[in-house]
C-alpha cells in the first residue's frame, strides 16, 4: 500500500506539473520571439514524455492487481524519471526564453573564477569516479579574479563540464584551465571524449540541436545547454569558441573580462 501512497501522490504532483506546463506552452507561444519551429520542437519534446507518462500510469491503474511487484516498481520508476526529464527541460526552456527575451539582466560582481571551478568540478567528483574519470582543473595561483555574473557564471561552467563528462567514454579526462590573457581570463573546457563531427560542428549552440546519440549517452538531454550557455557568454560581451576532433576530444573556451579594482 505504500506503493500506492507514492502512487497517489505522484500522479498528484504530476497533474499539477503538467497544468504548469501547459500554461507555459500558452506563454511561451505569446512571445513573439520564439519561432513556429521552436515551438514544434518544444511540443514534441513535451508530448512524448507525457505520453509515456499517461501510458504507464493508465497501466498501473487498469492492470494494478496483475502487475508483479517489480513490474509495479519499474513502472513508477521510469514514471518518475520521465517526469524529472520534463521538469529538467522545462526549466531550461524558461531559462533560455528569459535569456532570449533579455529579462535577465546580468548581476556584474567581482569574484574568485578559480573557486567557482572547483566548486563546479566537485559537482561532477561522483559521476567522473563512476566513469573511472579524472577531472584536472589548472589554474595559477595569482589568477585575477574576473567581472562577470556569478550565478549565471556557473549555470555556464555547469553545463560545459556536464557535456565534457557525459560526452567522454570512461578511462578519459576532463581538464578545465584558465590562465590570464590581457585584460581577460581565459577559460578552456577540454576533454578527451568522442569528440563533435565537422558538420555538426556550426550547429552544437543551436537550441534543440543534439548529436547522434551513443548509446548510455546523456539520453536525456534537452539540445539547450549550449543554447543557454552561449546566450550567457554573450551576456558577457564575449565569445564561445568550440574546436573538436572526432574521436579525440573537444574544447571549448571563452574569455571573461579581469576586474580592475582593487
Ligand atoms: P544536450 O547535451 O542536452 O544534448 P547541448 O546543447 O549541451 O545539449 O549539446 C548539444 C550537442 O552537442 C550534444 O547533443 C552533443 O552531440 C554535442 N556536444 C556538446 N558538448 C560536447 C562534448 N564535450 N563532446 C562531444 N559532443 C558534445
């Protein structure tokens, strides 16, 4: 019965997500900014997951007294793992649109970019250990700190180091740099993963833009991570740079503003 405690409330907080989503689909289509095709590709995105979502609770609800226990447990848990996915997407999906729309304003703050790397990094300790991963970061200890916004600082370095981990096969390494170029930190995201093709190379930092997919890869990603970050770096008056071989690796870097004052 417990089951069917976490059963309940489930579909409760599922319904109550999916009122929000599709209130959010309804704002979303009376910005005029978003293009047909984007929503095409949001209502595909969302759909799907809500179908399986429907079709695994219809199941519970009508076969409930054939369903073995662990028939039962699978089924809740792919109901709640879908359900996390949509959320996950949903959330990136508003933070791109209030990128795209400029409601977010950048906060510019001096700070330290070398701990926000290693806080960043120790995200991923678990993952990379899973991975038999190393995660190297390099920087020199007179590193100046940068001007930037912090928080959305580290929504960028986030997804950076998320692709490199996911992206790269176990036994490889992510290493993050940065060092002082000028009036600017460079920053460097390398790893030595499965690398991006050349022709998929000009479209990674489109939304919704996904490479094929290898199998136990990030199966759930959304294509906006890099959207988001890029509109980020841009917030920054800077520029993302990718350079990838197949097969090697990839990096990608961008160049943050060194804060003059004391
Ligand atoms: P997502 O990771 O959710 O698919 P992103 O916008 O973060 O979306 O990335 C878009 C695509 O670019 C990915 O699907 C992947 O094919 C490719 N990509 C991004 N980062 C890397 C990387 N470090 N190594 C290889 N491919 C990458």
């Amino acid at each position: 019965t417990s089951a069917r405690d976490e059963l309940g409330q489930l579909a409760h907080s599922f319904n109550r997500m999916a009122e929000k989503i599709v209130a959010n689909i309804e704002e979303l289509k009376n910005t005029d900014r978003l293009r047909r095709e984007l929503i095409a590709n949001i209502s595909h995105d969302l759909r799907t997951p809500l179908a399986s979502i429907r079709g695994y609770l219809e199941t519970i609800q009508m076969k409930s007294e054939h369903l073995t226990n662990e028939e039962y447990e699978e089924y809740l848990r792919i109901i709640s793992e879908t359900a996390e996915g949509m959320q996950g997407l949903v959330e990136q999906l508003f933070e791109l649109s209030k990128l795209e729309a400029r409601q977010i304003k950048p906060h510019f703050e001096p700070f330290s970019i070398k701990d926000l790397i290693y806080d960043v990094a120790m995200k991923f300790q678990h993952v990379a250990e899973k991975k038999r991963m190393a995660i190297k970061i390099s920087a020199p200890d007179g590193l100046p700190q940068v001007y930037a916004d912090l928080r959305l600082m580290e929504r960028a370095l986030t997804n950076l180091v998320e692709n490199a981990v996911n992206y790269t096969p176990p036994g490889g390494a992510v290493i993050i740099c940065a060092s002082r170029q000028n009036e600017q930190v460079l920053i460097e995201i390398m790893d030595t993963g499965r690398g991006i093709a050349p022709e998929d190379l000009p479209l990674v930092f489109e939304r919704f833009f996904r490479g094929r997919k290898v199998h136990g890869e990030n199966a759930n990603g959304s294509g906006l991570g890099l959207a988001i970050t890029k509109k980020i770096i841009e917030l920054h008056q800077s520029n993302i740079t990718v350079e990838s071989k197949l097969n090697e690796g990839s990096k990608f870097y961008f160049g943050l503003q060194v804060w003059q004052g004391s």
